[in-house]
C-alpha cells in the first residue's frame, strides 16, 4: 500500500498576506490581527538580510540633505567692561650712556652801580640764581670787581666766592700799608678776581660774589665799590675729573 506524504511549504509574508480577507482600504489591511500577526513573525528575519540593508542605505542616500539653517545678523557690540587692575610694574631699564663732556648751563650776577665808601667802608654782595648739579658735574666760578680809593693812607680789599652761603670755598685780599711819613694816595684802584672749579657732587647750591673795600686816612677816605661781576659755568665732565 503506498503512502502519499505532502509536505507544505512554509508561505511567505506576501502569499500569507494575499490569503487574507482583508478589507479593501490600506488602513483597514494595517488595523487587521492578521496582518500585525504575520508583521511580526517576519520583522526579525527581515531585518538581518542583506536586501533589508541595501533598502535602508538606498532611503539614506535618498534622503534630500536638510537645509542649513542660515545665520541671523550680528548683534549689537556690548558695553565695555570695568578696568582691570593695574599689573604689577615692571624692572627698571638699565641705566643710559652719559653725555660727552661739555658745558650745560652758564650763570651771571653782576652791576655797575657804585657803591660809596661810609666811613671808609663798603660791602656789596652778588647772589646767582640757584644751580642743581647732577653726577659728574662740576661749577666753575669766575668773579672779578674794581674798588677805588682817595685820599687815603691804607687800604685793604676782601673778596670771597661762597656756598649756601656760609661755606666760603675761595678768598682774595689785597692790602696796602703806608711806610712811616708816607703820604696818603690821592687816588688808587683795586681790581681783585677770583676763579674756583667747586666740585660738591649732586644737589642744589647758591653761589655768591662778596667784596670788602676798607680805607684809613686822617679824615674820612673817599672810594667806592665800581663794576663787579660773577659768572658760574656748569660743566658735565663725564666722569674725568
């Protein structure tokens, strides 16, 4: 006796599809049990095959590139900020070459305007203007004065540059003193002068002229105190003297 053996053939998702009575619309066919049924039972053999990948990578190389969204316009500038704090200060620069040797600066007091003797005697005095020396700075002073006497046994002139002004840094005397039964000078002129380089270092000096005229006679001596002149010279001796 022969046995006939049928074997079925395992449908596929279209053929199980096809054999459904499913209603005509598409959404209809989704809402179905049937339809989500089969749905499933293929979804995870699907994805896995190569043809399922292809098909994705396709959508993807299909897919239209989103626009880039364009940039809006630049806003307003902010207000500025607060200062900041003040940085720390920086290392002192090296000190610069000195200048070539040379005069910076020149002095003068001087006056014609006689001064009498009284009581045989006269004392006049010139003052510069105040001089600041830096390092490698030096003054030299040049000072002169003419002094006339008459009628007159001796006589004694005394002339002296200082410093601040009671530091007397240069002194000149001329004298003259009768022999006995000498008669006394009708008329004579002294013509003391003085020239000193002061070297006192840095700082601020005032430098004076002072002349002293003296007469002896047996009554009142005439005279006076003529022209008179001082002048400083300031010199930058770049560090030779």
């Amino acid at each position: 006796m022969n046995v006939l053996v049928v074997r079925r053939r395992r449908l596929t998702v279209v053929e199980r599809v096809s054999r459904l009575e499913l209603p005509i619309t598409a959404r209809n066919l989704i809402a179905t049990p049937a339809f989500d049924k089969v749905v499933r039972s293929v979804l995870p053999g699907l994805v896995s095959t190569p043809a399922f990948a292809q098909a994705i990578q396709a959508a993807n190389i299909a897919e239209p590139a989103r626009a880039v969204e364009s940039q809006g316009a630049v806003g307003p500038q902010g207000a500025t900020g607060a200062t900041g704090p003040q940085g720390q200060q920086g290392i002192e620069g090296i000190q610069g070459q000195a200048g070539p040797p040379g005069i910076l600066d020149v002095r003068f007091a001087g006056s014609s305007e006689p001064v009498p003797l009284t009581e045989n005697e006269a004392t006049t005095t010139l003052t510069l203007s105040p001089i600041v020396l830096g390092a490698n700075q030096i003054v030299k002073l040049d000072a002169f004065a003419n002094v006339e006497f008459t009628n007159s046994l001796s006589y004694l002139v005394n002339s002296f540059l200082s410093r601040n002004p009671n530091d007397i840094i240069a002194v000149n005397n001329e004298a003259v003193v009768p022999g006995p039964n000498q008669p006394p000078f009708e008329q004579i002129t002294v013509t003391p002068s003085l020239t000193w380089v002061d070297n006192p270092g840095p700082g601020t000096y005032n430098y004076s002229f002072t002349v002293k005229g003296l007469a002896t006679a047996a009554g009142d001596a005439g005279g006076s105190i003529n022209a008179r002149a001082v002048t400083a010279t300031v010199v930058n001796t770049n560090g030779t003297i």
